[in-house]
C-alpha cells in the first residue's frame, strides 16, 4: 500500500481497492456456501436415516438462501472497512524507509493485533472441543437401552380435544384412557397389545 500510495493514489482508491478485495473473498464464499448446499443436499437426504420426521419436505429455499448471501455481502463490507481505513494512513515516506515490521506497524497495533489472533485461536479451540463433546454425546446417546421394544410399535394420533367431550358425554374422566372408545378399537385389532 505504501508503494501504491508513493505512485499517488488516494485514500479513497486504497480504500477502494480494500473493500474490492473483501467483497471478491466474500463472493467467493458465498458461491462456495451455494455449491455446497446443492451437493450436500442429496447426499443428506440419500444418509438420512428413514425415521426423521419431513424429510421429504427438505429443500433448499431461496429467500433463506438470499438473504444469508447478503448478510455475507454486508458483513464482508462491515468487517473489512475498519482495517481497509487502517491501512489506507500510511506515509510513503516512512513506510518504504523502514526496514522492519515495527516500522509499518505501531507496537499498539501490533499487541491489539496480537490479542485478536490469541482471542481467536481460543475461540476456535473451544467450538472444536465443544464439537467433539456433542458428537461423543450422540454417540452415547445412540447407543442407550431405551428400556422398550422399539419394533413393531403402532403410531396413533388422537386429539385431545375429542377425549375431554366424550368423557363430558360419557360423564367419565379425561385421563381414564383404558375406557376411551378409540382405545377399544385399537385393542381389538390382534397385532396390537397392551
């Protein structure tokens, strides 16, 4: 920027040529988000296991898929215009005599620099090992005796709506479920027991 800078171009320009950059990185990130949704999606869907609810439903939707391609857009603008300012007060004339990082740099902004990077790597450090914990707790959680035959298990909606006005008419409580007529009609059926 400080051989840029030496050749006359402005503030502006540098700054230009800053956000020029973030917003290519950021596009390409996108683009990348984009391609990844379509491939992963069918691979998704292929390893699923069959007892997710509305996996048919799954799709990619486009207004969810816009508006996360703008908010990349604009929080590419937002986060590379602070060190695009920054880096656009430079001084040819002390910048090219130095010889040392030091020279470009203040030794403030070196350590605030420093610290980002430290936060950062802590940061990252903690997502991983949070990861790690969750994937090692679906695992386990797998693998736990559910305490009941999960095969041959009938699925059967009832509102409880309808309950509570037959128990009004029947003059019966709610929560004497044996007595419920839908329950009779399920206990006739010979593969239903219980």
């Amino acid at each position: 920027m400080a051989i840029r800078a030496a050749l006359g171009a402005s503030r502006a320009r540098i700054v230009q040529q800053l956000l020029t950059e973030a917003v290519v990185l950021a596009c390409g990130g996108v683009a990348g988000g984009i391609a990844l949704a379509y491939v992963g999606l069918p691979l998704l869907l292929r390893w699923a296991p069959s007892y997710v609810p509305r996996l048919d439903d799954v799709q990619i939707n486009w207004t969810v898929l816009c508006s996360c391609g703008l908010a990349g857009l604009l929080s590419s603008v937002f986060f590379g215009l602070a060190p695009a300012l920054y880096t656009s007060r430079v001084d040819p004339n002390r910048d090219l005599r130095s010889t040392s990082a030091r020279g470009v740099v203040g030794g403030a902004a070196l350590g605030l620099r420093q610290m980002f990077i430290t936060a950062e790597v802590a940061l990252c450090m903690i997502l991983l090992v949070s990861a790690g914990l969750l994937l090692r707790t679906f695992t386990t959680l797998t693998s736990v005796d559910l305490g009941f035959r999960a095969d041959h298990i009938l699925v059967a909606a009832i509102s409880v709506l309808k309950v509570r006005v037959v128990s009004l008419w029947t003059g019966s409580s709610p929560l004497c479920w044996s007595k419920h007529p839908q329950n009779l009609r399920l206990q006739t059926l010979r593969s239903v027991q219980g």
